[in-house]
C-alpha cells in the first residue's frame, strides 16, 4: 500500500515533457513570488509590534522580539529575496532552504500579535517542500516530482484532518445551519468594528432567513473537506480540488473571509495545465524534445 502510494505521488517512472517542467517553472515562480510579498509586508509591519502576545513556532523556544522596533525584518525580507534569486536561478541548492527558515522567522515575528492567516501557511508549505526537494534531490527531475507530492499530500491531508478536527470537537451536529447563523453574525462584528461599516448580502441574508440552507451549506464544506485526501490521486484530482475551489468561494460569499493564496494552490494544481502548454509548442512547430533537454541541462 505505501508502494502504491508512493509510486501514485511521485510518478518517478513517468516521462517529463516539456509542458510539465515549464509549468512547474511557472508554480515555482508563483509560488516563491507570494513569499516574498509576505515576507515584505510582512517586514514593513514588524517594526510595529511591541512585544509576543502568541509564540509560535520557533518564538516557543526563542524570544523572538529582538526583531521588533528595529530594521531587522527588513533585514530579513532582504536576505528571502537573496535566497529565493539563488533558489530559483539553480545558484545554490540550498537557496529555498534558507527561504524557507527566513520566512518562518518572518511569519512568527508578525503572528506573535495572534491572529494567524491560513494562506500564509499555504505558501510556507510550498516552500518547504521545494526547500526538502532540492536538498535531497540532486536531479531536477527527482526535486519537481518530489515536490510537487509532498505539496499534494500535506494539502489533501490538511484538508481532511480539517474535517475531523470539526467532528471531533462539536461531532455531527457541526453542521447545524444555527452555527452558520452565529459566524455570519460574529464576522459582521469584525468587519464593523474595522471598517465601521457593514451590510449583509444577498447570500447571507438568504442564508439568515433559511437554517435548512445553512445547514446543507456546512454539509457540503465538510463533505469536501472529509474527501481532500483524495486529491492525491491522479483520476480524483481535478473533481475533489475543484469541490473545494467551490467551498472557498462559498466562504468568500457567506463569510466575507477570503483565501487567495488556497485557491491560486488548487487551481495551478487541478488541472493539467501541462497538457495545454504542449499543445501550444506542437502549434508553433516547436521541437519538444530539444527544449526538454534545454531546461533539463541548465
């Protein structure tokens, strides 16, 4: 059974084509782009907290607020960019591996204040996993492969630990439309006390009106959530990431919570954009096998 999971996740046998590493070229790119964004927002924030409310990660072990009221954290959104050039060009192997401990000196500095954002920890797993990758991996091929199945793994498992993280905590009856009820209300508590300002839409009127909607709202979020894990598989792919495209959008519209960065992942990663990008060189004559060796040598 691992045998089979592992030969599912990493395909090691399976042929390239030049539409695949140019893809992964274009995830890469996306994805080191969005940690560097953070890691500068992030950055110009830092200078601006006064002292850790919630240690996180290494701030457990480490008092991190020697990064506070300072220029470290620009320091620091400095050496990401260093590190994500020397990743990304093939300058250093180990380019992403010190992005990616940046960046969680980044992000425990700035959520020492509380409130964690979910995309975030998204993106910190897309780096991690090209930081591992490129480490153990000497042959790009190996390093793509290998990445690109611990990013699908850890994303359908968190997805389904998702869910019964629910089930275990309020059981069942997560799903009672009453809980959609209370979290539209406490949001528009949030929003108003940031924006002084809020009106319910169309959907959470609806939904306010109607319990048996909200009900099978939660029904479908955690349903989708349940089956995350089998976007490990190749055939399930596309479906199971596209479902849980619709949950977000659903959180979007009835939450007004947002999560751009877990619908960028799912989007690149349900579809075999691969395919269309091949049949746009065999359009133009381009000879394939000479710009697998092209990318593959450099």
């Amino acid at each position: 059974m691992m045998e089979r999971l592992m030969h599912t996740l990493f395909q090691p046998e399976r042929r390239e084509t030049a539409g695949e590493i140019l893809f992964f070229r274009l995830f890469e790119a996306i994805m080191v782009g969005w940690a560097l964004w953070f890691g500068w927002e992030w950055g110009l924030y830092i200078p601006n907290i006064q002292d850790v409310v919630l240690p996180l990660g290494l701030a457990r072990v480490v008092d991190i607020s020697f990064m506070f009221d300072n220029g470290l954290s620009i320091a620091n959104a400095i050496l990401m960019s260093g590190a994500a050039i020397a990743g990304y060009a093939r300058m250093s192997r180990y380019g992403y591996a010190l992005l990616i401990a940046l960046f969680h000196l980044q992000y425990v500095s700035r959520y020492s204040l509380g409130e964690i954002s979910y995309g975030s920890n998204v993106v910190g797993l897309t780096v991690l996993a090209l930081g591992v990758a490129f480490v153990a991996f000497r042959q790009e091929k190996e390093a793509r492969r290998f990445a690109l199945g611990i990013i699908l793994f850890f994303l359908g498992f968190g997805y389904t630990t998702a869910a019964f993280s629910k089930l275990i905590a309020s059981g069942p009856f997560w799903i009672d439309g009453a809980h959609l009820w209370m979290w539209i209300q406490e949001r528009a508590v949030d929003v108003l006390g940031k924006s002084g300002e809020y009106d319910l839409n169309w959907a959470q009127q609806l939904i306010l009106d109607n319990r048996w909607l909200g009900t099978l709202i939660l029904g479908f979020g955690l349903l989708a959530e349940l089956f995350g894990v089998m976007l490990i598989s190749p055939r399930w792919r596309p479906y199971i990431m596209t479902v849980l495209i619709v949950m977000h959008v659903g959180i979007l519209v009835t939450m007004r919570i947002n999560f751009p960065a877990n619908n960028m992942i799912l989007i690149l990663l349900a579809y075999r954009w691969s395919d269309g990008i091949d049949w746009l060189l065999r359009s133009v004559r381009l000879d394939q096998r000479a710009i697998v060796r092209r990318l593959t040598s450099s």
